[in-house]
C-alpha cells in the first residue's frame, strides 16, 4: 500500500485541501440545528479535531514543496556556482602571482585551481553553464583494430568494491593494483567531499594519483572533479590556519590564514572578515580572541579531550586505544599528545582494551555467544586482550576474512545487511570500504 510520501507534494497538498473543504462543508451543515449555548457534541469535536490534522498534513506538504522547490533550484544552480567559486579563486591566485612578479619576489607555483582553469573541458563546462559532461575517450570503444589476433582479447579485472568485471585497460588502478570502476570511484569522490576522513583519497594506505591521465580527477565528470578539487584545497589546509566566512548561512572556505594581512572579503556573500578574531570586521574596535574558540577550548580541558600536535583539531576518544590518527594523518598520544610510539604512557585505557576485546569477540563468535557459551567466550576475550594490548592497529597490514551475517561497521557505523569483512589478527569488523580506504 503506498503512502502519503508516494504521492507528489502538490497532489498531496491538493488532496488535503480538497479534504479540508469537505470537513468545512460538513461543519457548516451542521450549525444551528443544537440549541444555543450547548456544548459542542462528540460529532463536532471530531469534526473539529480532524480538521486540525487535516490542516497540520496540508501545512506539512505545502512546507515539502517548499522545500523542494529549493533544494531544486540548489541543484540546478550548483554548477554555475561551482564554477565562478573555481574563477574567484583562480583570481585570487592570479593576483597573488601578479604582486610576486611586480615586486621581484619568488614566483609561486601554479595552483590547483590555475592548472583546472587552463584545462580545456573546464572551458566547455563554463561556457556551457555547467551542463558540459566528460568527454568519452575514444580508447573505450570495444572495437579495437589489431594485427594480432591474441591481441584483440581484452585484458580483465574486477573492481575491488562492487566485485563487477571490468576492462582492465579502461578501469582506475591504484598503486596498491586494486582496480575500480568508475561508479565505485565516482562514489568514494563523492563520500570524500562530504567527510574529511577520506581525504586523502588511498586504497591499502597507499594515496590514490589524483592528477594526470591516469589519476583520481581524469576519471571524474566535470561536476564532481570541481567540488573534489575546491574539498582538497580545503583538507590540504592545516585546520588552525582555516578561514571560514563567519556568517551561518554562508560558511564558505576563504582559503588559510597563513602570510596574509588585512581583512578578508567574502566572495560570495561579500562578508568582510577580520583575520585575527576570523569574525566579521568590527571597525574602531579592539580585535578580541574568537570567543566561540575559546569556549571549546574550555571545554576540551574540562572533558579531557585531546588536541592534535599537528593541525590543532580537537579531538576525543570515545573508543579503541591511546593510538591517534588525525585526519592531517598525525599519529600521536591521546594521553600526553606526544608523537606515537615517543612516551611512556600506556596504549590502552583497561576498561576501554576489555570493552573493545568484548565486542570484537561478539561480532566473530555471533550475538548469543556470550550467554550459550560463556566460558569459551572469556576465554576468547583474553585472547583479544591480550593481542589488542600490543598489536591493536595491525601495523603490518590487516588480514581480511569475510563475515557473514548483519553487523555495524566499527569505523563508519553504518549498519551492513549482508556481511562485513573481519581481520583475523586483529579482530576489527568493517566495511568494504574502510577496509580499502579508512584503514
């Protein structure tokens, strides 16, 4: 049976208001026939609390059409905004190469976003108001000529995600020789430009190429290439040394902080932004410290939370050992917050190290482990404990077996139906994914 969410928003509205003149039509029909100050009877106060409902789902759908009708205008326009962000910034460096060479100084090199302007597919996509997609490369025809017969028989391989058979000479390789389609990839770019954790983009810890023909950009329709490019741009700045647009319903990255003076202009809702407080400029004022900064930083000293030595990302443990990777790929102490493997302070926590060891043995064993057989389960969970104590991250590479069966994935905690890939040395229970591009 289909449901109200089935319908279109503006047949759904339609039909409530059409309900909602009924009920009126009735209610009408029914006054003057109950003697004057009686209450109101069983019949009117259902009436009248229907038509409250049926008020409530015709402001419902009318707010979804709303809503909709934003998030498609959004859409649409997204391309076009995708590319002037590109230009304005190409600008910006444009400029800064410009003062350089006025004033003798030492030219800097070409950036990302110059080398993506110069490309001859973005020049179509902007001419074409981004509605331009990828050009296909003719080597993806399936016709090949060749002299040699053996040589017309295609070369195969299988995308290390989806499983799915794939040309070998047309698919992505990455350095670790794990191959992967184009959906797969365009899927990981996506992910990527959404979560910071992906960034870089690597499959068995070895970085993905992301430029020249054979890179991560050269696979990618103009569209996502664009936003992958301005999110690198993004990550590959150290997170103390962001500028962000202080205004809530804008945010946009202003690039970083670092050897420039003056305020800052955003270019897309022209905010002018103060570079030492990184609020909106204050005129005649004295600059203060960012205020809403130092309340979390506060806070990070009175929860115990640890900042990285890094990038200065604050960051806390919720699960899993004293062993820290920040997304900058610093590895350090959560304790002391010195450089891994460089203190004295102990690898896990006690109670953290049982805990850990007792959901790892609960995802191997199955769920009704621990109380059909308590004692092996134990038994186990020492085991865990005491290869977790030592060997938690598995620094010589997981070792992956598939398991069977519903379970949530330790890294990402999305919810698999159908099976999670188990290390064998170390017991952590992930994702495809994490396990090619997290861990």
């Amino acid at each position: 049976m289909s449901g109200p969410l089935d319908l279109d928003a503006a047949s759904a509205a339609l039909i409530a208001q059409l309900t909602l003149d009924d009920v009126e039509d009735i209610r009408a029909s029914a006054k003057g026939k109950a003697p004057e100050g009686s209450p109101p009877s069983d019949a009117e106060c259902a009436l009248r609390a229907y038509s409250e409902e049926v008020q409530d789902t015709l402001r419902f759908f009318q707010d979804l059409q709303l809503a909709r009708s934003m998030d498609s205008a959004l859409e649409l326009d997204q391309p076009v905004l995708s590319v002037l962000s590109v230009v304005e910034d190409c600008v910006k460096d444009d400029q800064q190469y410009a003062e350089a060479l006025q004033n003798g100084q030492t030219l800097p090199a070409q950036s990302e976003v110059q080398r993506l302007v110069e490309d001859p597919q973005f020049s179509l996509f902007a001419q074409d108001g981004g509605e331009a997609t990828a050009a296909t490369d003719s080597s993806d025809s399936d016709t090949e000529i060749a002299t040699d017969r053996s040589a017309m028989v295609q070369v195969r391989a299988q995308c290390v995600i989806c499983r799915d058979n794939l040309r070998a000479s047309t698919a992505f390789r990455a350095p670790c020789e794990h191959f992967y389609c184009r959906d797969c990839l365009s899927n990981l770019a996506h992910s990527c430009v959404g979560d910071e954790s992906l960034f870089p983009l690597q499959c068995c810890r070895q970085a993905l190429p992301m430029d020249g023909p054979g890179g991560v950009f050269a696979q990618l329709e103009i569209y996502l290439r664009l936003s992958l490019r301005a999110k690198a741009r993004e990550f590959s700045t150290l997170s103390k040394d962001r500028l962000y647009c202080p205004q809530p319903t804008c945010s946009m990255f202003l690039g970083s902080t670092v050897n420039r003076a003056g305020d800052v202009t955003c270019p897309r809702c022209r905010t002018e932004v103060c570079l030492g407080c990184r609020q909106v400029v204050h005129p005649n004022e004295k600059c203060g410290e960012n205020t809403a900064l130092e309340q979390v930083k506060a806070l990070a000293l009175e929860k115990n939370w640890q900042t990285c030595p890094g990038c200065g990302q604050i960051i806390d443990l919720q699960q899993g050992c004293y062993h820290m990777t920040c997304r900058c790929r610093t590895e350090f102490c959560y304790v002391c917050a010195a450089p891994w493997k460089h203190c004295t302070c102990p690898q896990w926590e006690e109670a953290r190290l049982l805990d850990t060891a007792e959901q790892r043995v609960e995802v191997e064993m199955g769920a009704r482990a621990r109380a059909a057989a308590p004692a092996i389960f134990q038994e186990r969970v020492q085991q865990r404990v005491e290869r977790l104590r030592y060997d938690h991250d598995c620094a010589g590479g997981h070792h992956w077996r598939r398991r069977d069966g519903r379970a949530r994935c330790e890294e990402c905690h999305y919810m698999l139906r159908e099976y999670l890939l188990l290390c064998r040395s170390c017991g952590i229970a992930v994702c495809v994914r994490c396990s090619r591009n997290r861990l």
